[in-house]
C-alpha cells in the first residue's frame, strides 16, 4: 500500500526475519528509556504492549507515540481488560488475576483518561469479542474457522477440554455484557503535543 513500517521491539530477534521479508524495518527500542527516532506518522498501532509497561512509565511512552504522529494521526492500541469475566474469575480460584508477563493491566476508564491526558482525542472505545473466541484448545486451522459461537461450540464438541468448556459458557455472557470481554481496543488522534509532567515515585 506504499506505507513505510517501522517495527519497534526491546527485543526483535525472534521475528526479525519475517518482518524484513515484509519490508518492515525493525529496531530495537526499550520503551520506557529510549526515543523512537519517528516524526510525522500517520499512525501507530500499539496493541498488547501498554499491560508490559511500569505503570510510572506509561505517560512518558504514550507522550513518546503522540510526538511521533502528526497532528491528526491515528494510534490504534489494544490491551487486556482486567476487569474482564476471566479475570474477575481467576481470584475466585486463588489464581492471580494479572498475568505472568504483565506489569499492570487496565480498566477502560483508566485507559481513556491516560490517552487524553497524552494528548489524543478518542474517537472510538470497545470491548472486542475476538480473545473470548481465539483463547482456546484447538488446532492452528481450526482456529482460522472460528468466529461465532456456532465455530465454538463444534470445537468445544470435538475437544472438550476444560478451557473448551469454560469459553462455551462464558461467550453467552460476554456477548451479553461487553464490559466482561477480555480485550480494550480504542482509536484515538492526536489533537494536540504531549506534556508530560514528572512523577513522584514512592
């Protein structure tokens, strides 16, 4: 399509040569301490990386993405929804509810208020569908076929695992109450520089 891809990755070497396959150029980047070296974007997606950010350190890398955007540019972000059905289960097991891997994980409130307070403008918010559907006990072309609760149910019938189960009668429940799916997805613009305020850390 003519768009020029940069990939930033603290540590890129497991996918580097996938992505040069596909013309994207990959730099290694930490984050929450080095600069992004990008001006004038028209967009940016940042999906499944806000939950592995220290919480102190989540303005400063949003404030990083804004000036990397013009005026106007389109950031994409996805995150886990913690106060999804699945996490508001796990303490109920004695299981911690946030994730081996994940620092912080987010309401979609608290989401919001830090994209505005970075500088964006929301344009859209919701709560996919998609991970109550793809976090499952199946084959890698099964789950290419999923995506109703119809595909569900047949996996759930050919593999009756425990997770095949608790997705089965979770799904009438998310698709319910859209608040209880497990993923965040927002839109937003840039409406305006960043400014980024320093932080007590206690």
């Amino acid at each position: 399509m003519g768009y020029n891809v940069v990939a930033f990755d603290v540590c890129p070497e497991p996918y580097r040569k996938i992505a040069e396959a596909c013309n994207i150029s990959v730099v290694r980047c930490d984050l929450e301490r080095d600069e992004l070296g990008v001006d004038n974007a028209d967009c940016a997606v940042f999906t499944e990386v806000l939950e592995h950010l220290h919480y102190y350190y989540v303005p400063l890398v949003l404030s990083k993405i804004n000036k990397a955007l013009k005026l106007g540019g389109v950031l994409v972000l996805t995150t886990p929804n913690v106060t999804s059905l699945f996490r508001r289960l796990r303490p109920l097991l004695g299981i911690q509810p946030v994730y081996r891997y994940h620092v912080r994980e987010y309401t979609m409130s608290e989401v919001l208020t830090l994209l505005r307070e970075a500088g964006f403008e929301v344009v859209k918010a919701y709560y996919s569908i998609v991970n109550d559907l793809a976090y499952i006990d199946a084959d890698p072309e099964e789950y290419l076929k999923v995506a109703s609760y119809k595909d569900l149910l047949q996996v759930a019938i050919r593999r009756p695992t425990k997770l095949n189960t608790l997705r089965l009668l979770a799904y009438p429940i998310v698709k319910l109450r859209p608040s209880l799916r497990q993923l965040i997805v927002v839109v937003a613009v840039k409406a305006r520089e960043p400014v980024v305020r320093a932080q007590e850390v206690w």
